[in-house]
C-alpha cells in the first residue's frame, strides 16, 4: 500500500505519497489539471532551465547576505542533480496549466527543496528546516522564474532546430551538386516555361532553408532578454536591490548564455512579443518546407502518369488495395507538420493577446505551442533529409525528353523573331503537335545552325550575351 505524509497549505491539508519529491502544491495541481496528459518531465530542458533559475537565485541571496549558507548550498547540491538528469520524474504537473506557471514553479520548489532537506540530513516535508517558499523560492515569483526558464529552454531548443536545418541545407546542397547536369522545364502557374537544371532547383530549396537559420538566429538573439528580479509584476518587491543584477550575472555564468535583464521589468512582465515573434519564424519554417515538400510530391508523381522527373526512395507499400504502389510518406508527413505549426502560431498570437494588465497568464499554452513546433520540425528536418533527400534519383532520360518537345523553348527566339511571330509558332506547336525547332526551320525565320545555338537547353539556364545585329 502506498504510504503518504501530510502537507499543508492555505487551503487545507493533502496526502502527498512519502517517497515523492514533490508536495502539496504540486499534487494539488495534479488533481486539477488533467488536460494534454503530457507532463513537465517530457521536457527536460524546460527542467534543467528551472534548476539553472533556482542555482542562479541562491547563489544570489546567498552572496546578498540573505540564504544562509548551509540551506544556499543545500539547494544548489540538489539543482546541480536536477541537471545531471536526475528526479526528472519527479516533475509531474501537466504542461496545460491554469496559473501563469505557478504550478510549474511550485513543482520546481518542492521538488529542490525535498532533495536539498535529504542533503541536510532531514526528511521529505520537514520545512522547517528548509522551506519551499522562503527558501528555494526567496526574492522570486513566477512571473519573473517561469518566462526565465522558458526562455533559456527555448534557446537550447532553437539551436537543436538549427542544426536540424543546416543538415537539411546540406542535403539538399549536396544534391544540386549531383543533379548539376539534369537539364528540366522549369514551370510556373504549373505551365512549362523555360529551361534550368534539376541541380538549380535542389540548391534553390537548400538556399531557402539557409535564409531561415538566419531568421531564427536573428529571432533567437531577442529571447535573451529575461527579467529575473521583476518579482510579481516588475517592480522587485521583496527582492534586494542588488539582486536583478547579480542573479543574472549567475545565470550568465552557469549556463553560458549571454543573458541580458530588460531594461524595464515592468514590461517584460508582461509583453509577450517574443514569443510571437519566434512564433512567427517558425511558421515561416514550416510553410517554405511545405511547400518543398509539395514541389518533391509534383515532379515524382507518377511514375507513369505524372510529371516523373525524379524518384523518391520508396519508404512503404502505399495501398491495401493497389498492388505496388508506393506513396511520398515522407514529404506528406512534413506536410502534416507543417499545418500544424501553423495552427500553433494561432495559439501563440491568441494567447499573447490576451494577457492583461501587468501579466499575461497564458504563457503555459505559448510555452507548450514553441516546444511543440520546434520539436516537430526538428525531427521533420531530419527525417525529410534522411528518409526522403539523401535517396532521391533523377530520370534523366525522362528531364531531357519534355524539354526537347517543350513549347517553351519558344521563349528563348524572343529576341530573335520578337514575341508576336514568337508566339504565332507557340500557337502552332500547340494546334499542330510539332515541335518549334521544326515549325521555326519549315518558316525559313533562322537557318539551323542559328536554331541549333539559340534552342539549345544548356545556352538558357543562365545569363548570356546575344548579338541582335
């Protein structure tokens, strides 16, 4: 049978089990809140930015003259093996939370402050000797502990969500190298139009994925800004007037984040911007990789009735019923990603929105939302590189034949011919079946030599100089 001590608060008494590390806030907000069934300890780096916030804020009070040094080293021993990964499980509550992270703070308290009393040499519950309000939680509130930790987690996660880009980048750069030499019709409004290089398409999507590393770079330099000393509403009450800056110069020191405190903590109580603008890039993430995706879904649909200029590698069977067929598995699932951080960058704007006055409560929700979608399209770039870009093939056979009997090539006789005969053979091709070298030849408007240059793939797939005279 599961034994429980009791714990006490402002509302009354609660059996919290005797091996938990938690306490009575914690289990009051595990009865409440049964709602995404996901809980903080599916985040670690959530939980080991907490134990960095706590550490920073005991060495802090300690250094202040305010902790006493048995109790500061005490909790420090215990953040320290938070962040060696230890009593991660201990980490209950569910990310959906009512209280603009109080339960997550409470849990971040008890959990450290239990610990750090087995340390002392006492037991679960005796806070007395060590409490997790006057202790672990001194000159702090939720409103300046919880977006803190928020975002030192989020910075760790957007560099995991770079990398991830960067080896999408490379797979893409890698083959717009193979495919240098892959004549295509390039396409707009899904309607032929001029000749390029299937290499120029790949190492076209790897440049777009490159520019978004460097939006959220850019986008990551502004989550820096943290207002630790704001206390409940940015005025630092009860907190020592050295403490803003000498708990975020512990912060600096043990996460080796340049960490910067806002310069008006009143503000950064309660502006949210931040996340929506990170919010904002991710989702710039998630629709140019969609897009990607629906480009790889076109030119390898077939394989006999469709475009069919490259292959991807076949992943599963496709159907129940159609014996063979094989389906883009792959870009379909970054697909389904991708609406789906669309959907929380929705959630982000509409919970920034409706913070009022001096706090905005629904920084849980934003919270959840980021994790989630950098999460998400971490593993997507990863998979898409991997299970999807690395074995693509070209049908070169394939690329070559639509290009030779593309009405597009018109284009390139622009100069020579001007538009309106240019497009008179465009029409004809179109009427007649015929090619516009062949239609071009029987008109006598160029001789063949001239034809055979001008109509040639590999003289349109970059600038060049043309002798009009």
């Amino acid at each position: 049978m599961v034994k429980y001590r009791i714990e006490h608060d402002s509302l009354g008494e609660v059996q919290v089990p005797v091996d938990a590390y938690y306490g009575v806030q914690t289990k009051r907000a595990m009865d409440n809140f049964h709602i995404s069934g996901i809980q903080l300890s599916h985040y670690p780096r959530l939980i080991n930015a907490l134990a960095y916030v706590k550490l920073a804020a005991s060495d802090a009070n300690s250094s202040l003259g305010l902790l006493d040094e048995d109790k500061s080293r005490a909790i420090s021993r215990a953040c320290e093996e938070l962040l060696s990964g230890k009593l991660h499980d201990q980490f209950v509550v569910d990310v959906m939370q009512g209280g603009a992270g109080t339960s997550t703070n409470m849990n971040a308290n008890e959990v450290i402050c239990n610990r750090a009393l087995e340390l002392m040499g006492y037991q679960k519950g005796e806070y007395d000797k060590l409490h997790p309000l006057n202790d672990v939680n001194m000159s702090q509130s939720t409103n300046d502990v919880y977006p803190s930790a928020l975002k030192i987690a989020l910075i760790l996660e957007i560099r995991e969500l770079m990398d991830a880009m960067r080896y999408l980048k490379k797979a893409f750069a890698a083959k717009g190298t193979e495919f240098a030499d892959v004549i295509k019709m390039g396409r707009t409004q899904l309607q032929d139009a001029v000749p390029m290089t299937l290499g120029q398409e790949f190492s076209a999507w790897g440049v777009m994925i490159g520019e978004d590393v460097q939006r959220l770079d850019e986008a990551q330099s502004l989550v820096h800004e943290i207002n630790m000393g704001a206390t409940a509403i940015g005025t630092g009450l009860n907190a020592h007037p050295d403490y803003t800056r000498t708990v975020t110069e512990k912060l600096v020191e043990s996460t080796t984040l340049q960490l910067v405190s806002s310069p008006d903590l009143v503000e950064a109580t309660q502006d949210t911007g931040v996340y929506v603008q990170l919010s904002g890039v991710l989702k710039r993430v998630a629709v140019k990789l969609s897009k990607i995706c629906n480009d790889l879904r076109l030119l390898s649909s077939g394989p006999r009735c469709g475009v069919n200029e490259i292959n991807l590698p076949p992943m599963q069977p496709g159907s129940t019923i159609m014996p063979g067929k094989v389906n883009p598995v792959i870009p379909e699932v970054v697909n389904q990603v991708a609406f789906a951080v669309v959907g929380n960058d929705m959630t982000i704007t509409m919970a920034s929105e409706a913070g009022q006055l001096e706090l905005n409560v629904m920084e849980p929700v934003i919270g959840y939302s980021l994790f989630q979608s950098m999460n998400m399209l971490r593993r997507a770039c990863l998979t898409l590189a991997d299970s999807c870009v690395s074995g693509i093939t070209a049908n070169r056979d394939r690329c070559r034949e639509m290009v030779e009997h593309s009405i597009g090539l018109v284009t390139a006789l622009n100069p020579f011919l001007g538009y309106e005969k240019s497009t008179e053979i465009a029409k004809e091709a179109m009427k007649t079946g015929g090619s516009v070298y062949a239609i071009v030849l029987e008109k006598g408007y160029l001789s063949q030599e001239e034809l055979d240059d001008i109509l040639r793939p590999e003289n349109m797939i970059k600038p060049r100089y043309i002798n009009r005279s």
